[in-house]
C-alpha cells in the first residue's frame, strides 16, 4: 500500500524511500512486532475463554507436560498471520505476484492448521481431522502455488533445480517441477509442525530461516547481486523479503508471549502456515535444497518421527524414547530449555551453513 507514495516522490524526495526494499522491510518487521504487541494480549484472553481447558497434552508425552502446560490456550498461530498479513500488505508492493501466491499458501495452510485445532480444542483430544485428508488439501493448495510459480518465472528455468555449492547445475524437472514443489511446501509445513512442542522451540528457528531466505529473497532479486554471488537471478522475487521482515516481527512478539511458561501455544495454525509460508519462498526463489540445509532442524524432527513409526512397525522396537526428537532428549535428562536453547544453537549454525552456499560456488 506505502509503495503508492513513490508517486509522490517528483514532489516530495522523502518518498522515495518507499522504493528501497530493504527500507520496506525493516518497517513490516517493526509494523507486525508493535500489531502482535498491541492486539496479542486481547487474542490471548479471547482464546483463552473460548477455549477453556486450552490445548490437550498428549498423555503419552512427558509427565511435566501435563502440570505445566495444561489449560494453556492454542492457535496463538492467528497472532502471528494476524501480524504479517497486515504488514506485508502495508509495505510489500501489490504488483508483486510472487508475494500474493506465497500469501496463498501461507492462508491456505494456516485455515488447515486453525480446523485442526479446532477438532483438538472442541473434543479435548490431541488428534485432529484425518491426516490424509489434511496432507491432500495441503498438496492441492501447494500445487496450486508450484503452477503460478511456474508461469511467473522464465520459461525453462522457472521449472528448474538449482543446487547450492554448483552455479552452472541446473535440472530441468518439467511436470514433475509441480508435485516436487509441493512436496517441499508440505514437507516443510509438517516439519514445522512436529518442532513445535516446546515452547519457543519453533518460532525462533522459524524466524532464523526467515531471515536467511530474507537475505536470499532480496539478492536473487537484485540482477546485481546475482550476478556478483554468481546465484541464479529471479526476477521479483526480491519483494519477498518484506515478506519474511514482517514474519520476524510477527515472530518476535509472539516469542514475548510464548517464552516460558507460555502464556499461548501457536498451534497447527501457526505451524503449518509458517513452514509452509518458508517452503513456498524457497520454491519461488529456486532455493529449495538450501532450504533442508538452513532448515536442517525441522529435517531432523520429521525424520526423528518417520524412523520412529517405521522401526516400530517393521520391529515392534522404538529407536528413540520419545519422537520427535526433542522429546526424546527431554527423556534423557535435559531440561525444556536445554532443549529449547541447544535447538536454536544448531538452526544458527545451519543458518551459516546455508547462507555460505551464496558464496562458496
């Protein structure tokens, strides 16, 4: 919307500064951080009425769980979309295509996670709608993105994998571009989703790969930059920085409130649509395995649950005490932030990791 008074900037120089995205993205960072703060504390106590006895805690899970964490009140995932999706669409540009489709996931993912929660709240039950069910409506949603995707970018390379560490691999996928693409959507929507078990567990390393692909957003949208990194340029693609500005702040402020002993969980309603938020970013700007890299952690959680399922079934014998694997180092002693504060140490550390893949080419 801001992104208007460039027009304004023949008469008035100070708005040219609306034309800067990295101007854009600083203030959707501060807007979404001052909108959780302002409105959190109302969302809180409406859902915390609403709900009653909160979110359900697996009795499965760790017995601490069930006296620190009962009655705490879930979807705190609608503070967070409530904050960026008004910041982005005050500083990020309208005519940017890629940031409507990359809202649309986002949406798309966060409704699935909202009904989810819902069931959960409304039976008193930790298991929500079919999980068949809910994974189809995300691939649709994801394939449906994956094929604007494919006909906004240049034709050829718009359906391409492009891997870190090599500038002239490129894979042209064809059709198969489409079901890979929300493979990567979903997979990084359900893995954000099982990290989210401890509180502050999810949403820092979220707002850490948010950065990353803030960072990488912005220069495979610079033909500049590109060029100089020797990174694949995507045109428009730059806009989606403002995007992920308005997730940290968003993310920032929901962290105030959920820090422990949170006063709110973000739910299925935060997690799938943030993850799903950062697996469309990495489709869009042809970064979708230095996405596993940087989000590395949430790779780990889900492969913690797959070996677990899959022992159990093929052996009858768990791998882990507890999956996901958080849950499994709180078994073996640590303490929730132990846990919590070793987690962030490796996203940082994967961050690094992925964000030296624009140089070392």
């Amino acid at each position: 919307m801001f992104t208007y008074l460039v027009e304004l900037s023949d008469q008035f120089q100070i708005f040219n500064v609306f034309r800067y995205i990295t101007f854009r993205t600083a203030a959707a960072l501060i807007t979404a951080l001052l909108f959780v703060f302002l409105f959190g504390p109302r969302m809180i106590s409406s859902l915390r009425s609403r709900q009653g006895k909160g979110q359900p805690i697996r009795e499965d899970g760790p017995q601490s769980h069930l006296l620190t964490k009962k009655g705490t009140p879930t979807m705190g995932g609608l503070m967070i979309l409530s904050g960026v999706i008004f910041s982005t669409l005050l500083w990020a540009s309208p005519d940017s295509h890629y940031v409507w489709v990359v809202l649309f996931v986002t949406i798309g993912f966060g409704l699935i996670g909202f009904y989810d929660d819902y069931l959960k709240v409304s039976t008193s039950s930790h298991k929500g709608f079919s999980g068949r069910l809910r994974l189809g409506l995300e691939a649709i949603i994801a394939g449906a993105a994956c094929v604007a995707f494919a006909s906004l970018g240049e034709a050829g390379f718009s359906t391409s994998l492009t891997f870190p560490f090599l500038k002239d691999v490129i894979w042209d996928l064809g059709w198969f571009f489409i079901p890979f693409g929300a493979f990567v959507m979903v997979g990084a929507g359900n893995a954000v989703n099982l990290t989210d078990g401890l509180d502050g567990l999810a949403i820092v390393p979220v707002m850490i790969a948010a950065a990353t692909f803030g960072l990488i957003a912005y220069l495979s949208g610079n033909a500049v930059f590109a060029d100089y990194l020797q990174i694949h340029y995507v045109a428009g693609t730059g806009e989606l920085a403002v995007l992920c500005g308005a997730l940290i702040g968003a993310g920032l402020g929901f962290l105030w409130f959920n820090a422990p002993p949170a006063a709110i969980f973000m739910g299925d309603t935060g997690s799938l649509a943030l993850g799903g938020m950062l697996g469309a970013i990495s489709v869009a700007t042809k970064h979708e395995i230095v996405l596993a890299i940087v989000g590395g952690l949430f790779v780990l959680e889900a492969v913690s649950v797959i070996i677990q399922v899959a022992s159990f079934k093929l052996t009858g014998k768990r791998v882990f005490r507890m999956a996901p694997i958080h849950h499994h180092f709180e078994h073996l002693g640590w303490t929730e932030p132990q846990v919590v504060i070793r987690f962030w140490i490796i996203a940082v550390v994967l961050a690094m990791v992925g964000l030296a893949s624009l140089k070392l080419r």
